[in-house]
C-alpha cells in the first residue's frame, strides 16, 4: 500500500513541480499526524514546513481538529500555513489515456477473443502485456498421494511455460507493429489465478486489466466466471470483461 500510494503521491508532484529535487516520502504512523509530520521534518533537516489549513473555527475545530495548529506547536523549525483556495468550478474530466493493457488469457479454454480487445483500447506507442498462469512446480511430496498429478515436474513444468509464452506472443494482431505497440508477455505461477492477475497488473502498473469470460451474459449468478468475478473485487484497477463469441 505505501509503495502504491508513493507513486501516485509522485505523479502528481511530479505534474505540479517537476522531477528535479523533489523527494516523496509517505509515512504510516499510528499517531497523531502533525507529530509525525515534525518528525519527518526534524529527519529531513528541514528549514521550512509548508502545511495546507482548513481554517475551522468553533464546533468544526473541536471535532475535526487541527493538524496545522499542531505542527505550529510542536516544530521548531519555521512554519507556512497555506490557507485551502476558495471552491473552484470544477473542470471537466479530462481524457484518460489508456497506455499499457494487462490482457489475462487462458490458454486452457478457447483463447484468444479477449486480446485483440486489448490491443484495441491502447494508445499508439503503448504496451498490451499478455498474460497466463500455469500451476506452480513443487518439489515432490512422499506424503501427499496424487501429488505428481495436481503438480507438474520440473521439466514438464519447464516445458509448459516455454510453449505458454509461444501461444501468447501468437495472439499479437500482425497490425500491432505498425500502431507502434509493444507486446510484452509474462507466464505466472499460482494456484490462484485471480491474485496472480491482480499482482500482475500492479507490477505492470497497468491502466486497464483485460479479460474474458467463460459465459454469457446471463442471470447474475452465471454473469461472470470466479477468476472474473475475483478480478473485478480484488483489483484498485479498471477492467474489461470480454464476452466469448457467440457460437
């Protein structure tokens, strides 16, 4: 979570003041927050706080209290208290750019209608990462019986993730090169596909997680496969359920 919330933090920082000479740093403490905000202030050696105040006053002091207030208590260095703008209209929300596409395939099943989907919600110049999760190798155990059965051995299990990566890089459209996308591919190991697409998805910091689906739409109880339906309540990301072909 705070590796998640640095890099948002760094994007908009990032937006409003540059790269150069600015350090990011977000601290969880079970405090109060303008103690720790001194303390990181004391560690950073700083000459100067700058702290936004809502200016409360009255009833909405008491309840809400006063994080500035605080640090212009406790912190010995110099303190600029930044009173929050008056409201602004709000502007309209500007366009989301769609630049790297997680696609989950099952390679077990019918595959392949979910990928040109992705590919095709992608900016020019971005990058769709292909992606399947194949059951982890273990090492044998004596005292599990059926255990070579629900585990593959290494070279089984070798040879399975080299032919995975050959059967996704065949779903790329012949297109792909001349829109200028990259096609990544990734085979993960877990028995649960679901958290290993959520993973995937944020170690490839994806706009949009791509997937399709077993059904049809349908009664709600069949709308959705499970690695679907975990998906979408697992994942802080946007996803695209992609129906199978009608036959």
């Amino acid at each position: 979570i705070q590796s998640v919330l640095e890099r948002d933090l760094q994007e908009k920082v990032t937006r409003l003041l540059g790269s150069d000479n600015v350090r990011v740093s977000v601290c969880g403490d079970w405090g109060l927050a303008d103690e720790a905000l001194v303390e990181m202030a004391l560690e950073a050696q700083a000459d100067l706080v700058v702290v936004g105040t809502h200016q409360r006053r009255g009833l909405e002091r008491l309840r809400h209290g006063s994080i500035s207030c605080g640090i212009l208590h406790d912190a010995p260095m110099s303190v600029a208290c930044v009173p929050a703008p008056d409201a602004m209209p709000m502007a309209g929300p500007r366009v989301r750019e769609c630049r790297r596409v997680l696609v989950a395939v099952d390679l077990n099943e019918p595959h392949g209608f979910a990928a040109p989907y992705g590919y095709s919600i992608v900016q020019p110049g971005g990058t769709v990462r292909l992606v399947h999760n194949v059951v982890p190798f273990r090492l044998p155990n004596s005292m599990s019986q059926g255990y070579h059965q629900e585990f593959p051995i290494r070279k089984e299990h070798t040879r399975i993730v080299a032919e995975s990566e050959a059967k996704l890089r065949a779903l790329a459209p012949d297109e792909v090169e001349a829109r200028g996308i990259i096609t990544e591919v990734e085979v993960t190991e877990s028995r649960e596909a679901a958290e290993a697409i959520c993973a995937a998805a944020e170690r490839f910091d994806a706009d949009v997680i791509c997937l399709g689906s077993h059904t049809r739409p349908g009664f709600m109880a069949k709308v959705l496969g499970s690695v679907s339906l975990a998906v979408l309540q697992g994942s802080r990301r946007p996803v695209l359920i992609v129906w199978p072909p009608a036959k």
